[in-house]
C-alpha cells in the first residue's frame, strides 16, 4: 500500500496549480471548464477535474484541498451544505461558508432551481398543471435524482409540503431519468430549469403553487486560502451568465455534441473578449491518456496486492489461528460494494486515483489470499512428507517445494484479481480517478452511445489481454506437469 501511495503522490498536480471541480451534470462541467479556462487566461495554472461527484463529495473535496473552487447553487448551499439553516440573505451565507474556509462568488447571472417535469402529452390526458394536482394521482410512477432522493430540498420536504401520497417513487441517473420519461417507464421526475431536454422532450415543467423550491442562484465556491489574483480572476464571471444564455450553452452539449471546452472557450471570447485557442483531443489521443490512467489504477493496486495477499494466505495456511481470522476479514472487504467501498475511502484519502487504488487494493485481496491458501492446503501428504525427508528446513520447504506447487492455484488467484480490478476501476470516474470509466460517464450523460463505448470496449480488451497474459505467464513459470489445465 505504501508503494501505491508513494507512486500515487507523484501523479498528483502542483501546489501551485488552481484545481476546479464539477459535478457529474453537464451544466457543472461547463461552468467548472469556464472558470478554469478563465484562470488560465489570467496566467494562472489551472485544472478542470470534471464529474467528481455529487454535492458532498465536492465540498468535502473543497474543504479537505483537493479542489480550490466548484460551481454551486444558493439552495444547495443553504439546504444540504448548510443544513437548512435559516440564512436571511447572501451576507449570512457567507459568514457561515467562512467558518469552514470556504468563500463564495457574487451569482453568475441565472437561477437554476429545481422543477417537477411530465411530458406535455401526459400532464394534458391527466390534467396536472402544478405540483399538488399529483396528488390525485398517487399511483403514477416517479424518477427522481439519486440525490434529490435524500436532501432536505428534495423528495423528503416536497412529499410533506405537498402531502404527496405516492409510493411508487425510485432514484437513478439524472440523465437517464430524461430516457424514462421519454419511454413511458417514469410520468414525472425532477429537472433543473436551466435543462436543455425541457425543450427538447416537450415537457411541462409543474408549477410549484407552494413555493416549496429556494432559488439556486448559480455561484463559484471558493477556499479561502485561494491566491488573490485567482479569486479576482473568477469575479470577473459575475453576473455574466442569463438562464437563457445557460440553457443554450447547455443544448450546445446535450444536443449538438459540442465539447464543454469548445462551448466554454466560445462564451469566453463572446461575453468576456477571450479568444484563446482550445485544443480537444481526438479519440487516439484521449483513448491513450485514459488507458495510461485505466493500467495505473489497476497496475498499482493489483501489485500492491500481490505483495500483500500471497504472504498474508501464506500466514492463513501455515498458522492454524490465524487462517479464519485473515479470511474471514478479506472476505469482509469483498462483501462491501466496490461503489459503497471507493465513497469510504474520501472522507479519508479524499478523491481522485488515491483512493480509487486504495479501495482496488482491497478488493483484489480476497481472490489472491484464498487461492494462495488453498493452493498451500491442497498439496498431496505425500509431497510434503518427501520434502521433509529430504532434511529441508520449514522456510526452505515452503519456498522450493510448497510454493512452486501451489503456484498454478496462486496465479488462478492473480489472474481472477486482475480482470475483476480492470472492471471495477471504471468505477474510479466517479471521484475523480478517470480511466475508462471517464468516457462512460461521459456518454451517460451526454446519452451518447459511441463514447460509452469508448470506454466500456477498450475496459473489455485489456480484460482479455490480462487473462492472456497471466496465461503465457503460467506457461513460462510453472512446469507442464503442474499447470491446472494438465490435471484435467
């Protein structure tokens, strides 16, 4: 593990590089690359870490230093981060932010707010124009964001503010959301007004006759300790973005496929005089950079593992108290979700390919100890006792007769802990880690099948070559005769 941090560290940007998140909506990732183009026109060395997360991995990735600055919503700061308290105005808002460090910019320009959609068609058959006509419809089935499934905000107040009495109620992708709808699975979902899909999908957006929802005046967060000439760098945007300017910069993503960073070099130079030349990447080069990132994560924690697992089902198979414990704890950890098990490792490594590898690590411990110790166990008596004729001390035996017999089963263990790693670790996109995860994402959100693909084939190909290449592997360490397929 030491190893993986070490190597890791050294992946990590500059102290003097300005990092700005987003978070894994198409809306966030404009802004987050606006800003970060801003900054560097300014002259300051700046990185955008797109779709880290949701709200909480953002801001506990701002607090810890692992991002100087993200875009975030007046109502998402006063009902999640803030925890509903009561702030009478953006003055009070700051002097809580202050106490955790944290500053924040004058708004943007545009309120995002959330908004209960249906398709027209829908809401016309069933005659729902606000949010308390779903009241008289409480078997309709509804799709809300994984997140708005929890806030206070959310699902939770909106059902008690408007005694909604429906059941039939389940989180998922927001993005994806727009594809139920449109399919008929989900009548009605949560949206973000500034969503360019409104349009696109003709939907209603329900009036909200109780003024359940806060306004969610777009702003930049900020550390405190943000040099001052980045701080004044990002208050240039203020007030420079309408919603509509927004929902169309939006469209210009969701719709017309155009890269965040082209959209968001295009508003620089329209609204702010930028002209700075943007460079994207084609598929050969950002297939390169994300299979660099995809065999460090992988390559890492799998060696890490290695390193540990064999001498630790070592240990399960020659010390007799200690085999149910060490087991029993792997098998722990692999019960835990990857998804569940990379979350765990933020509040302590916070994001990015550290804890990606971390939680990797531990997952790929449980195939390579039990393999190592079943290989151990599984050797014939009277192999053993042969070797112990021969005079051989404990350490000798294990080295030049147990392990040698039991590699085949080790290297079964290895192989099983590689392919399953290359799998999980697209999970990594989702706190920063990128790999083949990122064009996953991507197209999730984008709904675009070619960049899913883009990450989901390349992922299934160095699956395949890793099981290859633990084959050749087998066949150049372990004699003919000790291979498994030979004992079929």
């Amino acid at each position: 593990m030491t190893l993986v941090l070490i190597l890791a560290l050294l992946l990590l940007p500059a102290d003097t590089t300005v990092v700005v998140g987003s978070k894994k909506f198409t809306e966030s990732v404009i802004l987050g690359e606006v800003a970060a183009q801003k900054l560097r026109a300014e002259g300051i060395d700046a990185q955008h870490r797109a779709e880290v997360g949701g709200t909480r991995v953002l801001w506990e990735a701002l607090r810890r230093g692992d991002l100087d600055a993200y875009p975030e919503y007046t109502g998402t700061i006063a009902q999640e981060i803030l925890g509903g308290a009561a702030l009478p105005d953006a003055s009070a808002m700051r002097d809580s932010l202050a106490r955790y460090g944290v500053r924040m910019s004058e708004p943007l320009g545009f309120n995002n707010t959330y908004a209960i959609g249906m398709r027209e068609a829908e809401a016309e058959r069933l005659g729902i124009e606000a949010i308390s006509d779903l009241r008289d419809h409480p078997d309709l089935r509804i799709g809300f964001t994984n997140e708005f499934m929890d806030r206070p905000d959310g699902w939770p107040g909106l059902r008690r503010a408007y005694a909604l009495p429906h059941r039939d109620v389940r989180g998922l992708d927001h993005d994806l959301a727009y594809q139920g709808l449109e399919a008929g699975t989900i009548a009605a979902m949560d949206l973000y007004s500034t969503d360019a899909e409104i349009a696109y999908y003709d939907l209603r957006v329900l009036r909200d006759d109780r003024g359940f929802f806060p306004d969610y005046q777009a702003v930049l967060l900020y550390r405190a300790d943000l040099p001052a000439r980045a701080a004044a760098a990002l208050s240039r945007l203020e007030g420079t973005l309408s919603e509509e300017r927004m929902t169309a910069l939006n469209a210009r993503a969701k719709l017309d496929r155009v890269p965040e960073a082209l959209i968001a070099a295009g508003f620089l130079e329209e609204r702010l005089g930028i002209a700075d030349e943007i460079v994207v990447d084609g598929f050969w080069a950002r297939l390169w950079a994300r299979t660099k990132e995809h065999l460090g994560l992988v390559g890492l924690s799998l060696l890490a593992a290695i390193l540990v697992a064999v001498p630790l089902g070592v240990a399960a198979a020659k010390v007799g108290w200690l085999e149910q414990p060490l087991l029993g704890i792997v098998g722990v950890i692999y019960t835990v979700p990857s998804l569940a098990l990379l979350v765990f490792m933020i509040p302590l490594l916070g994001i990015g390919a550290v804890p990606a590898m971390v939680a990797l690590f531990l997952y790929s411990l449980l195939p390579i100890v039990r393999n190592t110790h079943a290989g151990l166990k599984g050797i014939p008596g009277p192999l053993l006792e042969s070797a112990e004729a021969l005079g051989l001390p404990a350490r000798a035996r294990l080295r030049l007769v147990e392990l040698p017999l039991a590699a085949p089963t080790i290297l079964a263990g290895i192989k099983t802990s590689a392919v399953l790693n290359i799998g999980t670790a697209t999970l990594g996109a989702l706190i920063g880690a990128g790999g083949y995860g990122q064009p996953i994402l991507t197209g999730i959100r984008l709904d675009d099948t070619a960049l899913i693909l883009e990450g989901a084939v390349p992922a299934a190909l160095l699956a395949l070559a890793a099981q290859g290449l633990f084959e050749i592997v087998e066949r150049v360490v372990v004699p003919k005769g000790l291979r498994l397929d030979s004992a079929v």
